[in-house]
C-alpha cells in the first residue's frame, strides 16, 4: 500500500494523526466513514503495526467483514477458513488478525474511562500496545460530550487516533480537537469527493471513496469529464441480484438470454426461485451488510422484526447494490417517495450511495429516475458492466416487458 491514496494522504498531512489530536472523517451516516477508516485501520496493520478498532454501533463480526472485504479486493482472503498469501509473501490475513482487536460498543453505553481500562488491560494481560487507535460511530451529541475526553485519552496513552463522527462541519470545527477533518461528500459521478479541512483551509483531495464497494480511487477513473464508457457487451457484464419469483426471475431469465454473467445471492433458508450462478453467502459476510432495523423502519417507514427473515433479507440486497453501478427495480413508487415492500431498502441503499437508480413503477407502467431530489420519469438505459435488477414478487406484464425492453435496447434482440 506504499502508494495508496490513503499513504498519500498522510503524507499530505505530514504523518497523519497525533497522539491527542485525531484525525476526523466526517460525513452523514451511510456515506463511506467506516470504509476510509478501514483503509487508514489496514494501512497501519500492512506495515506491521497494532490496531485497536472500537466501533460505537456495529458488531465484531460486522466490523471484521469490513476488513475482510477489502483484504479479499488485495488478494489477501480465507478461503474454507485458511488463509492465503501469495508468491511475493504479501501479509496473511492471519497475520493481520493478529495484530487487530475489535471492541464494540454495540450494546452498552460509550465511556471514554472505560476504554482507557480496556487499553490497560489490552497491554498488561494480552500482551496487545495498540500503535493506533480508530473509533466509528460518533454522532454529533455523542462527540460533543466525550470528543476532549477521548482526545485527552489519546495523547495520555500516545496513541493517534483516526474518528468517524457523523456530524455538519460546523459543529466538528467548533470542538477545535482534530488536526484535521475529512470531509466526505458526494460528487456528480455518484462517488464520494475526499475534503481536507485543516488550518482554517479545506481542500479537494483527488481521490474518490465508492461507498459501495469500498474502494479508494484516483478521482480521474470518475471524472465526469472524461470520455464516456463505450457501450457494453453483453458477455462482459455481470447482473447481481438474488433469484427470488418475480422481477429477480425475470432479470435472470434476460440476462440468460443475452449471455450475461449472473451473480444470484442467497443464504441458508432463503429461497431462490433461479439458482443460476448462485452465491451462498455466510454469517460473515452476512455481517457486512448489516443494518439497523430501528434505521431501515425509519426511512421507509415501516416496522421490521429485529430477528426474523427480513433481516438477511437486507443485508443481501446490500451485497446486490454495493457491487453495483446501476441499479433497476420493478415495483411502486409511493407519495413518500419510498418504493413499498422489502426490495424498498435497494432504492434506500442506491440512494444513500449516489448510485444511478431506475424504478419501473408497474402502476404507471413507466421507468423513473432519482436525481438526486425527486423522481424523474425517463427512458432506463443498461450503460455499465455491473448492474442489480432486483424488485416485487408480485410481477405484473407491464413489468415484464419493461425488463425483456431494458436488455433489448442495451443488447439487440435476443
């Protein structure tokens, strides 16, 4: 990771944070601050330091799938549970486990003193001197209460630290605690710009963070300025979706006609209707798509059983619109402006991360388009080589159609 964005970026701020002053990433909730901060976690752990990775909402195994997808995108991944290096010696994700602990304050109350004892007990009884401190999930109140106490900890312990807080600029700046602040914003291309805020200047960093996929780009492979994609091949696209009855099925159906790869995701329990190109996915990565239920209700407005089917349900989805460029729903657009049904948290999703999201409403019999305010009736076009179709069990004709029409006008007739 020598020349990372993320090396570069510390060496943009002369060495990154300091003990007793943090370096903050900042950005509405859902955006990308727990990938950037991974990114910062594994540089660290890549060149043989310790970290110690508190998250304040999300689970230990949600956190480690965090991790492991982005060792698997460097080619450093288990497979069956054994860990693979390669020829070159590249770290083993064993290795790297080694020198990683995760704490989650998922189900207790966040206390800067405890974590201080837990830091003690790290070093006397396990042996474990974290070399760098990360720490996700602030919201505003939550870092106005304890920011000077968790920054204080930091220098006390020598320990720099990397901190997500989901909060405006203004309230961030007005604690005055951080060497500098990372802003995360979403650009045109639908990827998100890097914003460096520090000594009372902010500057565009040119990297791009896909909150999707977790990546970290140079921003010129998103410029929106740059010649367009030629149009796609049918052969060298890939369709993600999850083989359920209905507008799944149909999506599958076209892409078999047309030669295009299917990636269908599934868990144990889950039915599929279309096991073409099945991709069982387990607890672990599961985990990575996790959500909160309390969140999901509140966006679309709607209750959900903390512990039934539902809940695997999402995190799939996550799986489909995270590796995607574009996303195709078939279902009902509401008043709201939320899509009804379980297939609603797609849009929630391709939404919150600025994807290019269609809706073919099956009771207007008609394709719209988010742009970013409102929806936009419009003429759905397959431009990318990964793309999710996913949507309502319920498949009208009219929604059918609209399928078989969408590979017809981006693949000629099958």
């Amino acid at each position: 990771m020598t020349d990372s964005p993320i090396r570069q970026l510390i060496h943009r701020t002369e060495g990154g944070p300091i003990a007793g002053q943090p370096a903050l990433v900042v950005a509405d909730q859902g955006v990308g601050k727990t990938a950037l901060l991974v990114h910062a976690a594994l540089d660290a752990l890549l060149a043989g330091r310790q970290v110690l990775h508190v998250s304040l909402s999300d689970s230990a195994a949600s956190v480690r799938a965090h991790y492991d997808e982005l060792l698997e995108q460097q080619g450093i991944s288990h497979t069956a549970g054994v860990p693979s290096r390669d020829a070159e010696g590249v770290p083993s994700s064993v290795g790297i486990e080694r020198r990683r602990m995760v704490l989650s304050y998922a189900d207790r109350v966040f206390d800067p003193g405890h974590l201080g004892s837990q830091l003690h007990m790290l070093r006397d009884v396990a042996q474990f001197k974290a070399d760098l401190l990360v720490i996700d999930g602030f919201d505003a109140h939550t870092w106005l209460i304890h920011g000077e106490a968790v920054s204080r900890l930091s220098g006390l312990l020598d320990l720099p630290a990397w901190i997500s807080v989901s909060s405006p600029q203004a309230v961030i700046r007005s604690v005055g605690l951080a060497r500098f602040v990372v802003r995360l914003v979403a650009g045109e291309d639908g990827a998100m710009k890097l914003l460096l805020a520090r000594d009372g200047h902010e500057e565009e960093l040119p990297w791009r963070l896909h909150a999707g996929t977790h990546q970290l780009n140079d921003a010129a492979a998103t410029d929106p300025d740059a010649e367009p994609a030629a149009a796609p091949v049918a052969v060298v696209c890939t369709l993600y979706s999850g083989g359920a009855s209905g507008a799944e099925e149909a999506f599958g159906e076209a892409a078999a006609r047309f030669g295009l790869r299917e990636v269908n995701f599934t868990f144990d329990g889950h039915k599929q209707q279309r096991t073409e190109g099945q991709r069982l996915l387990t607890p672990s990565e599961l985990e990575a798509g996790d959500v909160s239920l309390v969140y999901v209700s509140r966006r679309l407005k709607r209750s959900y059983n903390e512990n039934g089917l539902i809940r695997r349900v999402l995190q799939t989805l996550w799986h489909m619109v995270s590796r995607s460029e574009q996303v195709f729903v078939v279902g009902s657009i509401q008043e709201d402006g939320t899509v009804i049904g379980g297939t609603g948290w797609s849009v929630e999703l391709a939404r919150m991360w600025h994807k290019e999201l269609w809706v073919f409403d099956q009771e207007r019999a008609g394709w719209f388009q988010w742009d970013g305010k409102a929806w936009i009736q419009g003429e759905a076009r397959i431009t990318s080589t990964e793309f999710c179709g996913t949507g309502t069990r319920f498949l009208e004709e009219s929604g059918r159609r609209a399928v078989n029409a969408l590979f017809e006008a981006a693949f000629g007739p099958s």
